[in-house]
C-alpha cells in the first residue's frame, strides 16, 4: 500500500474532496486508484480561523492501470507519501503443558473480557466468573439506585458485566507502547462486535456508554458459542494453596471448584477481593493514585473556546488540562466527558463516589470532567498494603456524610468561600442519581481542596472561562485507578503460582484500551505455557 500523511482538508469537506486531494497528492486520476482507507483522522484546531481535518491514508492501487508503487510514490514528489505494509497481530498459542482444568477468568471489564475471548477462540474453554449482573440486568439495577438511592452492592456502576467502563464515555486512546499490535485487535474487535467503524481511525476514538452495553454483550455470547462458560452473581471468595500454588477456589463462599489457572481482572473497586487476597498471602502494595471533584461547564462554552465560531461543525469538544501547584502537587483534568452525565458511582453501602458518562452522540448540555489531585502512599497516613484503600474510604464516608446520601454539589465560588451552595446558578447539574447542594470542602483533605482550587484557576487561562464561580463541582471523585498493586513478576504471574494478576484492578492499567491490552498480554504468557483444554 502507499500511505499518505498529512492531508490536510476544511472541516466542511465531502467524501469527494478526500479521493481529489488523494488523487491530487499521488499525481494520479482518480479511475487509477482502487481502495482509499482512512488510517487516521483528527481535528488541528491551533488556528481557530482555519481549522482543519488532518488525515493519514492508506491507498491501494488498480492492478489493471499496471502501477509500480515505489514509481508513484517517487514521482509524486511528496515527503508524506511513502510505502506502507498493513501490520497486524499474530500470535499463536505454543504451550506444551497439560491443563487439568479450564482456566478461570475472574472479572468481565475490558482485561478479563478479552483474556476469555482470546482463550476461548484458541480453545481452552475458560470459565468467566462475574460478581454484578449481565449487562441488561445491571443498566436497570443502577437506574433503579439512580432514581430509589437503594444500592446494590454487587451489581452498580462498578460491578457487572464490562467493568467500571460500561458506566463511563468508552474513551479508547491509550498512551501503552504497542509494538504487538494488540491495539489494533482490540478496536478490529470492538468493531466485529457493533462498535462503530470510525473508531478504527479516530485520533480520540470512543463509544459511548449506550453503544459499548451492546459489545460487551456481543463478546460474551461469543465466548459462550465458542465453548467458554459465563457465570453472573458468581463472586470469587476464597483461594486453597498447597506449596505456594493454587489448587483450589471457592465461589460466592459455598461452591469449591479445582482450578490451577486464574486470571484475576478484578477492577479497581473490589476491595473485599484485596482484603481476602492479603490474607491468603499474595504481595500487595499501595499505590499512587489521583482524588478530587467533578466540574460540570456548558458544553458550549468548551467547544466555543477549542474551536471558535466553528464550533457548531464540529464534534462537542474536549480538553485535557495539567497544572503544577505552588506546593509541588501534580493537578489534572481526567476523563473528561463532552456532553455527558455526572453519575453517582457508589459501590459500597454509606459511601459515596462520581463518575462520568457519555452516549455516543455526546450530545448533553454539559461537559464534565475530574479535577484530581495525585496522593502517594505517604499521603495515606500509615505505609501498609491497604492504606490507599482505606484512605479512599474515609473521604467517601464524609461525601456520604455530607450530601446525606445523595451527590454533594456546590458552586465553584461557594468552595472558593468555604460556604454551602443554596442555589443554582446558570450551569444545571446534569447527574444520574439524586444530588444536593452542600459544602464540599467536609469531603476531601486540605491539600487536596487547595491543589483543586489553584489548578481550575490556573485552567481559566487555557480556557476562558473555566473558573466561573457557577460551574457545578460535585464529589468526590475517588476511584480514578486502583489503590493499590498487586505484585507479579515477569512472566505476569504473581508469588503464589497460578494466580495472574491483570488490569486497572491488579494496578497495570489506566482505562479501557490499556487493561484490554494488559488482559491479552495475559492470555500470551497462559497460551505459551499450557495446551487447550
């Protein structure tokens, strides 16, 4: 193939003006070309009075025209045209040793969900164990704690089928080096199973929570149809260890199954899973990880300040903004949500977290996004495995506390005065669950609150307006990756043998894209050590 970078073309352009332009940058009529694929495409907004699409092509050429790729190529004259072979993944399974029994897959976010598919598609039949629901079952459990406040500890915006990212706006960019083409299985994946095509080319791909219930759904029948075993309500609690090596595990604290392979894909949320595993002896240390609020602005006053007037042909904009505060703390904007929800993300009973969400179309009125502050283990007071853990659990607890169970919101100014909000100002709070005005700085330590407060100040430089003392902030938000880590040694397994920990939950991962990744690096090391069942 001959691959075109840099094809620059008007936000307003038709599908005709791409084959021109590509037509036009080979020197070539257009009869002579036969395929054109978009590799990728984003938006360079530097110059707001001529923003542009910028692409990267893949052009295949009419065999009958009798053209010699390294000919046009040259002839065309062009430093962005050069040669391009299609890369892709090609991994086989090459284990020798005798599986007793089906590997056990432990999770069905994006690590576990695809360690399964890929074992399942290479026939080692595995088990897939899930706390939460089915994807159906569990949209309408968590609408039901949205509207009724009555949560459910094992299926809600946390736990269920597809992870803590069924509930989220189904980002897939990732910054993982990826010299194995795993990222480009993943999205080939994700589109085989319903997701929408232009995720294979978008420089900031996503799916939308609407449209990412469907795909996750989709692989799990696949995973069945292929010879694996789903099971919901299905929680793993116990592990049996002879000589430092799994032998057995107990599921939902009555049934024992033999097991010698298990993949742990727990997510970030599974605390009484972290608690039985220190018990059991396996290494776990705290780590890093980022606290804060979510901030609400309308979503046209973001896109308005990215793009301009030209705001309104355009997708609804993004940002990602970072701040050093005076004191050394690392301030950031994450996961942010153009036209999306702010949701209560609560996972255990007198605790409170948020999230964000968006549809595919993001289309809502307001953009939201976490303003985070990273803490370290020695923010955590005492230096021991679960400390994280327990220190995310206290700020939740006053969250709880202080919106009396429901979301705690309040106006930027408001925190900026230490005063409880008692009303609404011009941004209305777009949040899935109950929320009441309150005073946020009862939630969350001192230096936390002051890092929040110069950083979204800071931010008003970079976007105008970002620090209008209406924008809602709402909390806390708490649960931005895993608390802590749990060891493994290069082969990805951990000290006690058998046990392969993976994902954002084991602490290797930081979103969609990245735990999918790490979830198939699991399947490899399983796949090169034993056959199929």
């Amino acid at each position: 193939m001959i691959r075109i970078s840099q094809l620059k073309l008007p936000i307003r352009h038709t599908q005709q003006d791409l084959e021109q332009a590509v037509s036009k940058a080979l020197r070539l009529k257009a009869i002579q070309i036969d395929q054109i694929n978009i590799v990728k495409k984003s938006i360079d907004a530097r110059k707001k009075n001529d923003i542009r699409y910028i692409y990267t092509i893949d052009v295949t050429l009419k065999q009958s025209e009798g053209l010699y790729e390294p000919e046009v190529i040259k002839r065309s004259k062009n430093v962005n045209v050069a040669y391009s072979e299609k890369s892709e993944y090609t991994f086989k399974p090459s284990g020798q040793n005798k599986l007793n029994h089906r590997p056990v897959v432990v999770g069905t976010g994006p690590a576990g969900l695809f360690a399964a598919w890929l074992l399942a598609k290479h026939g080692y039949q595995p088990l897939v164990i899930e706390r939460g629901d089915e994807v159906d079952k569990r949209v309408k459990a968590v609408k039901h704690f949205w509207e009724s406040k009555a949560l459910d500890p094992e299926s809600n915006v946390q736990f269920g089928e597809g992870g803590a990212g069924t509930f989220s706006d189904g980002k897939l960019n990732t910054m993982v080096k990826d010299a194995n083409n795993r990222y480009p299985l993943i999205m080939e994946t994700f589109v085989a199973h319903g997701a929408p095509s232009e995720i294979l080319y978008l420089n900031k791909p996503h799916i939308g929570t609407d449209k990412l219930r469907n795909v996750v759904e989709s692989m799990r029948k696949e995973i069945i149809q292929l010879g694996g075993e789903v099971r919901f309500r299905t929680k793993l609690t116990d592990l049996f260890i002879e000589n430092n090596k799994l032998v057995k595990i107990e599921l939902n604290h009555k049934e024992v199954i033999s097991c010698e392979v298990l993949i742990s894909a727990i997510g970030h949320s599974a605390r009484d899973t972290f608690l039985m595993f220190l018990k059991r002896g396996l290494m776990l240390s705290p780590k890093a990880f980022a606290i804060g609020l979510r901030m609400e602005h309308k979503q046209k006053m973001i896109s308005q300040s990215q793009y301009g007037d030209a705001y309104i042909h355009l997708p609804a904009a993004d940002y990602k903004l970072t701040h050093q505060t005076k004191s050394g703390r690392g301030v950031y904007s994450f996961c942010m949500c153009p036209g999306g929800f702010v949701v209560n993300a609560s996972s255990e009973e007198g605790h409170l977290a948020v999230n964000g969400m968006s549809n595919y179309n993001r289309d809502e009125e307001n953009a939201n996004s976490a303003i985070v502050v990273t803490v370290t283990p020695e923010d955590f007071g005492k230096n021991e495995p679960l400390s994280g853990l327990y220190f995310q659990q206290k700020w939740e607890a006053l969250a709880y506390k202080t919106g009396n169970g429901d979301v705690p919101i309040q106006l930027f100014g408001d925190l900026l005065r230490n005063r409880e909000s008692v009303t609404i100002g011009n941004v209305t709070p777009n949040l899935k669950g109950k929320y009441r005005l309150s005073n946020l700085n009862n939630c969350l330590p001192n230096f936390v609150l002051e890092a929040v407060i110069e950083g979204i100040q800071a931010f008003d430089h970079k976007i105008k307006g970002f620090a209008e003392e209406e924008a809602i902030l709402s909390g806390i938000e708490s649960r931005t990756s895993s608390p802590i880590r749990i060891h493994r040694d290069e082969a990805f397994e951990s000290n006690i043998k058998g046990i392969y920990p993976c994902g954002e939950g084991a602490g290797y991962a930081g979103g969609i894209t990245s735990a999918a990744m790490d979830g198939i690096k699991i399947f490899e090391t399983v796949a090169s050590r034993f056959l199929p069942i």
